[in-house]
C-alpha cells in the first residue's frame, strides 16, 4: 500500500512538538514532509501555514498538520487560504469530528496548551478517522462556497 503522506508545519513555538509529531508519523508508517519551521528563531507562523496549505491543494500531502504557540494563529491564517478546512483542535473527539463531519484537511495544535502524550492521540485520532459525506459534505458545500462570495 502506498505511504500517506502528511505536511507539517510550525512557527518557533511549536517547532518542538511538529518534531515529536513527526517521529510519531514515521513510527506510524506516514510520509511526513516537513516544510519548517526548523530551528527556535523567532519566525512568522503565517508563512509556514501558507507552505503547508499549498502542498495540501497542491495534491502533495493529503493533508495537513501546523503547530504554533496556541494553534490559534495558524488555523487563522490557514482558513484564509482557498480550498482549506482547518480545525484547531484540543481533543480527541473533536479530531475525531472535524474529519468526519467537516472533513478537515488541516488541523492545527498549540504547543503551549496541548502537552505531548495528548497532541499525539489528536493526530492519531484525526488520521484514523474518515470523512462520512452525506449530509455532511452538503454542509460543507454551503460554507466553501462563502470563499467567492
Ligand atoms: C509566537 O510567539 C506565537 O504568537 C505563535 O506561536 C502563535 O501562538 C500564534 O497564534
């Protein structure tokens, strides 16, 4: 079966658990393309969630996880971006949810409010869980379509 294939991101303050997320990826047999993040200096958490969200559109991660401080301020600038769905996300469930119902391509954790052993499980969750349509993808259909109004 052909890897899955995850782009992950991060500012300076979430650049640690973006690491830790990555070894949890691999170990879990996923592609992780790193596109930074990769060092403490302080950068800007928007230019990173535009690398991540483009390599999502762009076909070449089938989706996408960012990390900064809170997970606030790239799920901000990623929503803004056409075709993204992005969920910041604190728990499993709504991992869980935000790829079954609103199918996510982009969740988005906080390194300074999520402690480890948790951000992992999220990931898990999300990436186990799957998209139901239906109804759920008329709902969807609703909201996309506010980005050409
Ligand atoms: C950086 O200090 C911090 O503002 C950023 O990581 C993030 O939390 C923004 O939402």
């Amino acid at each position: 079966m052909e890897k899955r294939i995850i782009a992950i991101g991060s500012d300076h303050g979430g650049v640690n658990l973006k690491g830790t997320i990555k070894k949890f990826l691999e170990w879990k047999g996923f592609e992780a393309v790193d596109l930074g993040t990769f060092d403490n200096a302080s950068c800007d958490y928007p230019d990173y969630a535009k690398k991540v969200c483009d390599a999502v559109n762009g076909g070449e991660a089938e989706c996408g996880i960012l990390v900064c401080g809170t997970g606030i301020g790239m799920s901000m600038a990623a929503n803004k971006i056409k075709g993204i769905r992005a969920a910041h996300v604190t728990d499993t469930y709504s991992a869980r949810m935000t790829k079954e119902h609103n199918n996510a391509n982009v969740i988005c954790l906080g390194e300074r409010i999520t402690g480890c052993d948790l951000a992992l499980e999220i990931v898990g969750a999300y990436l186990d869980a799957e998209f139901q349509g239906g109804r759920h993808q008329n709902r969807i259909d609703k909201f996309m379509a506010f980005e050409t109004v």
